[in-house]
C-alpha cells in the first residue's frame, strides 16, 4: 500500500515532466529554462528525502529481534551496515537520475546544465540513504511491527527533518550555477565555485557522519 502511494507521486512528477514541452517551457530562455529545471530537481530531491526517510530508515530495525542470527555471520555489522546503504543508494539514483534525464529532454536544456543536475541528483541520492541508514541504525527499533512503526519514533522524526534541510540547501546551491552559467557576468564563476563547494561539502557530511555513527551504535549493540 505504501509504494502504491509513492507510485501515484512519482506517476504525477513523470506526467508533468513529459508535458513540459506541451506547456511551452522549452522555448523560454535558458536563464528561465534553468529555473525551471532547478525547480524540477528540487521536487524530485523533495521526493527522494520522503522515499528514504519511509523506505529505507527501517531497514535496520526490520532485522527485529533475529538480529543476533545476522551477528553470527562471518561478515561484520559494518558490512552489513554498509550492503543496505549501497541498496538504498541504487534504488535512489534509478528514481533520481531517470526524472533528471526526462527533466532535461522535455526542457531541452543544454548538455552542461543536464550533466550538472545528473552530478547533483548523485550527490543527493547519496546523501538521503546515508541519512536513512545510518541513523536507522543510530534509532533502531527492533521490537517495530512495521516499517511506518519504525519511522514513526524519534529517529525518524530526525532523519526527516536533517533530510528536507539537507534537500533545501543543495537545490538552492546548486541553483546558483546554471542559473549564473545561463548569464555573462563577472561573477559567474564564482557562483558556480561556491554553490558547487556547498553540494559536495553537504552531501560528504551527510552521508558519511550517519553512516559512522550507525556502524559504531551496531558495532557496541549487544543483541
């Protein structure tokens, strides 16, 4: 029943991207071209941080009460931590870099912008499921019945408010570059270097303090 809910979201985001053209956007100037597309990577980064937040927070806490099997292996929590980090990510660039590349064509965009906001998507897929992961694993809840009960505690009360901050600064960073590269000015350049060093510094921190954190918690956990 929740992916069906996610499916409508997603199956509206995708109908309006392919009617872009049908709205006339394509024609506009790439100054407005390269807002629109910015306001375009924003849904889907707003999409992606709920997607994470309600899919893959819980991955840890479903291990439930058979955890202890898990610790039996011959493969160490930090692996196991860092496998269900790498799924979440891959689930996330699929979603992510298809509605970017349908963005893009539909809005005609120019090659640079196209493979600036596929290098953006990246980062923010990376960033939103070592969010979820790793403080799914800082906030386990192993006696959880079902994912929605999982996410309904502190932790991913957290994970969600630390994901829609972490959404909001690297699409309004990311703005400025094709918004400045889409106009002549002497400050161009530097727009595009600061806006860039926010991504990259943001999603570095976001998905590798997380994911620290999370391993050390299941490292001392005694199941």
């Amino acid at each position: 029943s929740q992916w069906l809910q996610f499916a409508v979201l997603l199956g509206l985001l995708l109908f309006y991207f392919l009617n872009l053209r049908a709205i006339g956007y394509h024609a506009r100037q790439e100054m407005w071209k390269a807002i629109i597309g910015s306001l375009n990577l924003f849904s889907v980064v707003m999409v992606l941080s709920t997607l994470s937040t309600r899919f893959f927070f819980p991955l840890i806490s479903l291990e439930g009460r058979r955890f202890w099997i898990l610790g039996l292996a011959p493969v160490s929590r930090g692996r196991l931590l860092y496998s269900k980090f790498l799924f979440a990510f891959l689930c996330n660039v699929l979603l992510a870099e298809g509605m970017i590349l349908v963005s893009n064509l539909m809005l005609g965009s120019a090659l640079s912008f196209g493979v600036y906001q596929f290098c953006v998507a990246l980062c923010a897929a990376a960033a939103l499921a070592g969010l979820a992961v790793g403080l799914g694993a800082v906030f386990p809840d192993y006696a959880a019945a079902s994912p929605a009960q999982a996410v309904s505690g502190f932790g991913g009360t957290l994970c969600m408010i630390l994901s829609l901050g972490y959404s909001m600064v690297v699409v309004i960073a990311s703005a400025f570059a094709p918004v400045s590269l889409s106009r002549s000015g002497p400050h161009s350049v530097k727009a595009v270097i600061i806006g860039t060093a926010i991504v990259l510094v943001s999603t570095v921190l976001a998905t590798w303090w997380p994911l620290r954190a999370g391993e050390a918690v299941l490292r001392e956990a005694e199941l």
